[in-house]
C-alpha cells in the first residue's frame, strides 16, 4: 500500500535526496518549505508520516510540530542539525515520535520511518483494548486517556506506553523493555525518550488517585503501583 509522506525542511538538496529515495520505495511525496506552506499541504493531503525539520523560516518547526500534534496522531520525525540534549527534549515534549541528526544515513531513516508505521498497523489491530481504574481509563481503541471523565488525546507513544504499565500493575520494566516493547527493537533511540514520556504521564496523572501511581524503581525502570486491596 502507497504512504504519504509529508517533508518539511527549506533544505532543497535534503529534499530532493529523500524524496527521490522514498519514492523508490513507492511512497507519495509531498514537500513544503516552511511552516505556513507545510500546514496548508498537511489539510490537502493527510499524510501517513511527517518528517520536519525544526530550523524553517517563519514559523518555526517546534510550533509546527505542536499544532500537527494538536490535530493529529500522525507519526512525527524530527530531522534536525541540531543535536543537543535540550533540542531532543523539547521534541518529545511537543509531541514527536523520533528524532533523527541530520548526519544520518538514509538507509537509517527508512528503517525508522518502518518502525513508525509498523506502530500505527498495530495501533489498527488493537481495537477494543481499554483498562480502567479509580479516576483513570487507558483506551487503545479511541487512542485516548480518560482522567476523571476529561478526555485528552496525548501523543500515541504515551498511551501505550500507559497501557502497557497499567496492564501489568507493579511488574517493574526496564527502559530498555519498554523501547522495546514500544518503539521496537530496531529502534536507535535511548532511554532518555522513556523518560520524557513518563515526565508527560506523570503531568496528567499527578493527585488523580491515590489507589495508584507511576513510580520509579531507581537504576532499574518504571512500573504502575496499585495499592494492594
């Protein structure tokens, strides 16, 4: 089946190598080269994945990436020159899926780009899954938190992410399990975006209940307590 792929980036020698790489592919390419240009395409064509670069003239990519997060689940991946901590931060903060410096090779990226959709196929299959407790609904078939009946449409990860910590409560995970579990083990990440994800739970989730909590087992990772009946 034939994706849309939507590039975002004023770079036209970067654009041309990705597009001409990805259509070999059979992907459908559509390119935009700053933000205004970028949110007018993302209406038109509905893209399957987006990939953005943060550094665009007029708007820049971390307000684009913010109001496509707003609209959409669409997967999002940040291709950027800059490669600090703070800057990968602040992307998973707004809401993007993977972040690639644009050192990269492009057989690299096509391997994430992969990942990314591959999530989505399963985010399809997992209709009906839904787990409750006091205060609190994790539901896979509206991709949607429920937190003391106010709904909120977070980033897809954070939802599972969420569901897969709330399904097993007090089993303890590593980072590493949870990249694995999540972003696949073809994933170049680390266990930095694991936390970032949880700092954003922990944002929406704090003094909701005190029957549960997301807590973290130091050295080791991550688990959903429950407080024992």
């Amino acid at each position: 089946m034939s994706r849309n792929l939507l590039i975002i980036d004023n770079d036209k020698n970067s654009n041309e190598r990705i597009s001409l790489s990805f259509q070999t592919d059979g992907y459908k390419i559509s390119v935009a080269e700053s933000g205004e240009e970028a949110l007018a395409k993302w209406r038109q064509y509905k893209a399957d994945i987006v990939m953005l670069d943060v550094s665009l003239p007029g708007m820049d990519g971390w307000e684009l990436c913010r109001r496509i997060r707003k609209m959409s689940a669409v997967p999002i991946m940040v291709i950027s020159a800059k490669s600090g901590t703070f800057e990968k931060v602040l992307a998973f903060e707004l809401g993007a899926d993977d972040y690639v410096i644009k050192t990269y090779d492009i057989a690299e990226v096509k391997a994430r780009v992969k990942a990314l959709l591959r999530r989505i196929e399963g985010k399809n299959q997992s209709s009906g899954k839904e787990i409750s407790y006091p205060g609190l609904t994790v539901s896979l078939a509206h991709y949607e938190i429920i937190v003391n009946d106010v709904v909120y449409k977070a980033p897809p990860r954070e939802i599972e992410l969420l569901y897969e910590l709330a399904s097993n409560p007090n089993r303890v995970y590593t980072r590493d399990e949870l990249l694995d579990i999540l972003w696949g083990v073809d994933y170049f990440g680390d266990g930095r975006t694991v936390d970032v994800h949880i700092k954003r739970l922990r944002e929406k989730l704090d003094g909701v209940s005190d029957k549960w909590r997301i807590t973290t087992v130091w050295r080791v990772g991550y688990k959903f307590e429950v407080d024992e009946e």
